[in-house]
C-alpha cells in the first residue's frame, strides 16, 4: 500500500517563504505616514469634473470628487450628447448669484440625461433640461433664481428651497415630441417625493399634464 504524501520540511518552509514575502516590514521607516491609494470617488467608474466650464460631448458617467465653485457668464456643466449621468456624489456645485446669468447644468436638448444626488447654489438656474428622459433625484437646489426648470421628465427626492423665482418649473420651454415634427407639449413631467420651500414666486408652477405626486410646498 503506498505511503500518503506528507508535506516535507522544505515544503513548509517554502510555504511560508511565499506567504511572508507580500508583507510590509516588521520594523517602517521613522515618519508620516501618508495615503498612497486613491479615494473611492478617484475610482468611482466614469470621468471626474474637475473644473469649470465643463462641456459633456460624449454619452457616459460623469461625477464630481469634491465641491466645485464656478465664475463667470459661462454655463458650468453644459450637456450636448444623449445617454449622460451626473452623479454630483453629494459635493455642492456653487456658481456666481441669482442673477448672474449662467445655468449649474443646462442640457441642451440631448435626451436620456441624468442628474443625481447633490447640493446646486447660485445659479439663475440650477438645472434646466428641455429633452424627453430627463431624470432628476437626489438633489437639493438652493440660493438660485429658478431651481428646476425641466419637461418631459421625472423628478424625484428633490428639494427647491429659497430660491429668488420658482422652486420646480415645467413650463419654460416647449419639447417636440420624437416622430411628429412641429408637434410641442409643456407637459409630460412627473413630479414625486419633492418639497418647495421659501421660493420668492412660487414653488411649483407646472404645465398641463403634469402629474405631482406626494409633494409638499410651504411658505413661498
């Protein structure tokens, strides 16, 4: 009968040898101790906006890793392709006041546009976005003129509050619908789950056909 294999002496300490070779040393060199990975926001899949003005011209995910602060007449976050996310990752897109013109993020009538889960001040308008599957959630639109002005759209766990305008608009702009040229509507947008407080003209002024659902607005 043959005799069963038994790991060798030379095999233990091989083992050994390899387990112990990935480990730091036992005894580190004097000094601060400094991060040498990346952050979870510098690995989050998709393309960092590290400044302003930022012009998204290709379909993708596009994230914020840290507050942004924007100057200037120019729109901060312009948005000329379908098929784009904006994951503002909960930093705060700051701009130059009420009336100073420029948007946060404007969609320049590119469908499938998604905008999530952040803070937007400063702006004559925060986020403005005439195409049909626009989705907005997540955010807090705060200090601009108006807060949300967006059609065909779902708009979702959003707050507009003290705004120097309107909170939530739909009736800013007319949205052609897809196969029938000419033919515009101003509704088609679903509000849900959203608040407008303490906005100067109003909270929400909505276009026919717009649906509200389980939203509250107070003292505008």
């Amino acid at each position: 009968m043959p005799r069963p294999n038994r790991p060798t002496l030379l095999t233990i300490l091989t083992c050994c040898a390899v387990s112990t070779a990935f480990a730091g040393p036992l005894d580190p060199p004097p000094g601060t101790v400094t991060p040498t990975l990346k952050t979870l926001d510098q690995v989050k899949p998709g393309i960092i906006i590290e400044s302003t003005p930022y012009t998204i011209s290709t379909p993708g995910v596009y994230h914020l890793a840290a507050d942004l602060t924007h100057s200037g007449k120019e729109h901060a976050i312009t948005v000329e392709s379908p098929n784009v996310t904006i994951d503002l990752g909960g930093f705060t897109l700051t701009g130059p006041g009420a009336e100073s013109g420029p948007s946060g993020i404007i969609n320049n009538a590119s469908p499938n546009l998604r905008v999530r889960n952040g803070t937007i001040t400063g702006f004559t308008f925060g986020v403005t976005s005439p195409a049909r599957g626009t989705q907005l959630s997540g955010l807090t639109v705060t200090g601009c003129g108006f807060g949300i002005s967006a059609l065909a759209t779902h708009i979702t766990d959003c707050a507009a509050t003290e705004n120097t305008r309107v909170g939530i608009t739909t009736l800013e702009a007319a949205y052609e619908i897809p196969g029938h040229a000419g033919l515009t509507t101003t509704g088609a947008t679903i509000i849900e789950r959203c608040s407008a407080v303490a906005n100067a003209e109003g909270g929400f002024l909505l276009a026919p056909g717009t649906q509200i659902i389980a939203s509250s607005a107070s003292i505008n």
